[in-house]
C-alpha cells in the first residue's frame, strides 16, 4: 500500500499568501470611507501628517500653550483627566509670561523676577524690614521649586542681584537642619528656594507662610535621562502633591501664578511632502 505524499505544495502556497498579502488592502466595516477618502486626499496633495514632539523655550509660547502643558502633566501624573467645565477655572492669567529676548537661564532669573512684578519689584523682592500687619516673617513672595538641592542653589546665585538687603531662604535637606530653616523662617523673606519635600514639610509645621505667595517658578531643567521637576517619579509625586494641597486653590483664586522656567516639550503636527525641496534640487 502507497502512502500519500504530504501536499508540501499545497502548504508553500499557503504560506506564500499570507507572506504577500496586500499592505494597501482597506479595512472592511464603517471605517472604510474614512480611510480610502483619507488616502485619496494625501495621495493628491502629496503630503503626509505627523506627529513631532520638539523642545523648545516655555518663553517662546504664549500662557494658553503654556498653561495647556503644565495641566496635562498634571493630568498624566494624576491619571485624571479634567472637565471641560473644570478647565475654564483656569486663565492664561495663571502663568507669568516671560519676555522672549531674555535667556531662561540660572543667571537670568533676577531679571525675569523683575519683569514678574513689575514697577512694584524693589518693594516685594529686595526690602528687609518686617511690616506690622502687613508683611509677616516666613512668607515669601517668589518660591523656587526644583528637583535637587544643587539645582536649587544655582538658581539662588541667579536671583543674588535681589537678596542683598533681604537674604533668601534655602529649603532643601541636603545639609540643611529643620530647626536652623525654623530660625530663618523668623525674619522677613521674599525670596526662597528649595526641593517638594521640604517645602511642603516646612508649611506643614507653620514655618513657612504662604501669605505674601506670587509667583511659584518651576524649575525646568531636565537631567542626564531627560527627567524634569514635573517628569521625575519620586519628586514629581511630591511635588504634584504640594501642588494639589498648597497651591491649586490660590491658583484659580487669581492669588497665584505659575512661572515655568526652562524649557518644555511640546508636541506638534507637521505635514511632510514626498516632493524633493528645491534647495536639494
């Protein structure tokens, strides 16, 4: 008895189908119109659509793009996503809009401060003296947010051209005690600097007052792995719930703004031609 042969031929037919099936093939169902018109379009323009994410200088945007960054990063952190009922809380007017001629670096900052505030600068950032009833000690005006004590420091030495009458406080654990932030929390302070965490337990014990607060700056410099104040786990859980608990409310009050200060990816669509540019011609 003859045994059948396996139909191998049979087999690499199959096999060769599927290899070749037709990348072009549409999809069946509802979606089908879309996409074919879809095609047809950007077969007779010739261009294509896609998505880039770029980094560019947050002065360079207007508050609306600003603003729209910093609340989807909110968003994506919190795994929340706004109303639109809740998102008109918030107005461009939450965001210090910084002069586009100027650097956004360490040194600059003073000067960026100045512009924040205007003809009143002098008397919110560089006066020593207490005011009764006025100004109360350990409440500053301007408070620097980032993700480490050095980066901290380095926008301090910035901000020096404003702290020579009133010293600027450092709120930050790196060899730096409670108590001795306590003590220089009993002054006059109009500018301070530091990391989430400490912060945030400096106003939970009273130290720290948030009663003269104007301007919080963000910190925007990323590190070697491309992490931000807003981006990097640990610290961004920090400070997402400082934020939340210290900072929120006076921000759609109008009591607050929100200076970010470096810069910020953004994405955007960019269209593409197969067609050769004629500076390669």
């Amino acid at each position: 008895m003859v045994s059948a042969k396996p139909s191998f031929r049979k087999q690499d037919q199959n096999q060769n189908k599927r290899s070749f099936q037709n990348p072009n093939k549409l999809p069946l169902g509802p979606n089908r119109i879309k996409t074919k018109k879809k095609k047809k379009d950007n077969e007779i323009s010739g261009t294509k659509t896609k998505k880039e994410s770029k980094v560019i200088a947050s002065s360079n945007l207007p508050a609306s793009q600003q603003l729209s960054f910093f609340l989807n990063c909110f968003q994506s952190s919190n795994g929340i996503k706004f109303s639109s009922l809740e998102l008109e809380s918030f107005k461009d007017s939450c965001i210090v809009k910084s002069p586009v001629d100027l650097k956004q670096d360490a040194d600059s900052l003073h000067e960026h401060m100045k512009v924040a505030f205007g003809k009143s600068w002098k008397a919110e950032l560089c006066e020593g003296k207490i005011s009764e009833g006025k100004i109360d000690a350990g409440n500053p005006a301007v408070l620097v947010i980032s993700t480490s004590a050095l980066r901290a420091l380095e926008l301090l030495r910035g901000l020096r051209p404003l702290t020579k009458g009133c010293r600027a406080a450092k709120l930050f654990a790196k060899h730096m005690k409670v108590e001795e932030q306590v003590a220089m929390l009993k002054t006059r302070v109009n500018i301070a600097s530091g990391t989430p965490s400490r912060i945030k337990k400096l106003i939970d014990m009273d130290a720290l007052g948030l009663s003269r607060l104007a301007v919080i700056v963000l910190d925007m410099h990323t590190d070697t792995k491309g992490y931000s104040l807003l981006t990097l786990p640990q610290v961004s859980n920090e400070f997402w719930d400082l934020y939340k608990t210290h900072f929120e409310q006076p921000l759609i009050r109008g009591d607050l703004r929100v200076c970010l200060y470096g810069p910020i990816s953004c994405s955007s669509e960019v269209k593409t031609t197969d067609e050769p540019h004629d500076d390669l011609l």
